[in-house]
C-alpha cells in the first residue's frame, strides 16, 4: 500500500494566500519542505481522499495520473478539501484517453450538495462517468480492494465530519483529520474492533498554541494524548508509522522547528510529496 501526503497545510495555505506573518515569510524565502498546501492525499494511484482547491497543482508537482483514480473519498465540505469544480474537466474535449471510465465519489449530506451543484455544470457526457456514493459513519464502504470505515469527527455541526480507517490487501490506516480531540465513541469503537494500524495521519492545526480538548481541530499535545490512547487501546503498536499534518500557519509550521518538536513522540512530521510504503 503506497500512501501520498499531497497537501499538508490548512485552509489558508502556507504560506498563506494573502498573509504576510512572519512564519509566512519565512516559508516564502525558505520554500522545499516549508511550503505546503491544501490537504489532500491519495493511496496507491486510485484512492484520493478529498478534492482539495490545489488538486491540479498536486497532479503537476507529483507527476500524477489523475484519469487512474476510481474513487473519491471526501472527509467533509469545507473548501480545503471539497473544491470540486475541476470534476467538470473529467472527460468530453477536456480529456482523451482516460483510464477509468467511472469514478465513485463518497461523502456525506454537505459533500454531496457541493458534488450535485459541480455535477449541474457538467456536459451530459462527462456526468455519465460518476457517480455519487452517500456514506455515513461507522457503516463499512467496500471500494474495489479497500474497505473503508467512516467514523464521525469532531469538526462541524452542520454535517457529519468523517475521518476514515481504510484497510487495503490486509494494511491499515488511520487518517484522522480534519478533527478535534476524537469522540469517545470513535476510541471506543476502534478499541471493540481490535484493529491494528499501520499508519495514522493526524490533525495538528494549532500545532503548539493551546488547544482544548472541545476544539475542532488539535495541537500537538492533544495528537501525542491521541497516540497514548490508541496504544493503550492496542491499536498501534512501535512499528505503525505516526504522521501529524494539516498545520495553520498560526503555529508557525517550518518543517525543522515541527520535526524537532514531535521526533521525542516518535511521530513524524508530514510535508507535501511525503511517500510512504504501507
Ligand atoms: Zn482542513
Ligand atoms: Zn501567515
Ligand atoms: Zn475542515
């Protein structure tokens, strides 16, 4: 199972759109690692999860065939990881060849709004190859080869926020973002499932600033309490790969500073073109 972080930053970028903070500045003068943008990833080449506002640039800067993908997970409507509009370029005089003829996207009541006003401007001929699949949390999605399992995040109120475990040729995954501090149920459920994780990739947006456990997104001291749990859950173990991503340039995320402060926790840091082999 092969895992690419294609985007690490939050909403805003980093450096951010319109920003001229000084940890903006200095990702602009220091680019390479420092220079992230809006969350995204996909495993192997046929799984993406969201649809970020800066997919395009993900499938220039990776060398990426984004006609090979079949199925599209969506964590949830905000604009950093739900910009759809591009779906409207899938086919017709806007692309030849394509690998795939049909591509499923899932997702929740706020996803599928956002997919069914794209799928309105589509030519009827590129609307023949999608499909929109609704999820909900803790019902079990079979995609091809992955099983994935919704489980509701802490994040919005006006839908249900999903982070997902995906299991693949019998490897599985944690992605578990964007969220707050997960619920109890979410722990609890994974401690009934007795599911080992190869890889978990967690929310860090406030990175060192001080977060409280209620909050929709987490800082690091809240990541670190999320791999307490899932050990003494017996979820992971010392051989699963730890990841925290998703930072806000508000915690001044330079790749260096953010590594020295999580390699004690034995967590790794992600940046955009991360690969990791599951
Ligand atoms: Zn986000
Ligand atoms: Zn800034
Ligand atoms: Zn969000």
């Amino acid at each position: 199972m092969k895992f690419r972080f294609l985007g690490t930053a939050a909403a805003e970028g980093f450096p951010a759109v319109f920003c001229r903070c000084q940890a903006c500045e200095d990702a602009r003068r220091l680019r390479g690692k420092n220079v992230r943008t809006r969350a995204q990833a996909l495993i192997n080449d046929d799984l993406l999860i969201d649809f970020s506002s800066d997919t395009y640039s993900h499938a220039l800067q990776n060398r990426l065939r984004l006609d090979e993908v079949k199925y599209i997970f969506i964590t949830h409507s905000h604009m950093d990881h739900c910009a759809m509009i591009d779906l409207q370029m899938r086919g017709g005089a806007f692309a030849h060849d394509m690998q795939e003829p049909l591509v499923t996207v899932h997702g929740n009541e706020g996803v599928q709004k956002h997919y069914e006003s794209v799928y309105e401007g589509m030519h009827p001929l590129i609307r023949a190859s999608y499909q929109f699949q609704s999820i909900k949390a803790y019902e079990t999605v079979k995609a091809g080869d992955y099983e994935v399992i919704p489980l509701p995040a802490r994040h919005m109120s006006t839908e249900t926020p999903f982070i997902y475990v995906i299991e693949y040729q019998g490897k599985r995954i944690f992605y578990c973002l964007d969220t707050g501090y997960p619920y109890e149920e979410v722990f609890a459920f994974l401690k009934a499932s007795g599911y080992r994780f190869d890889m978990v990739a967690l929310d860090c947006t406030i990175v060192d600033n001080p977060c409280k456990e209620t909050a929709t997104h987490m800082n690091g001291e809240l990541c670190v309490r999320v791999v307490e749990q899932l050990r003494e859950n017996g979820n992971i173990d010392d051989e699963t790969k730890l990841f925290v991503t998703h930072f806000s340039h508000n915690g001044n995320p330079l790749q260096e500073r953010l590594e020295t402060m999580f390699a004690p926790h034995g967590m790794a840091v992600a940046y955009d073109g991360l690969e990791v082999e599951i």
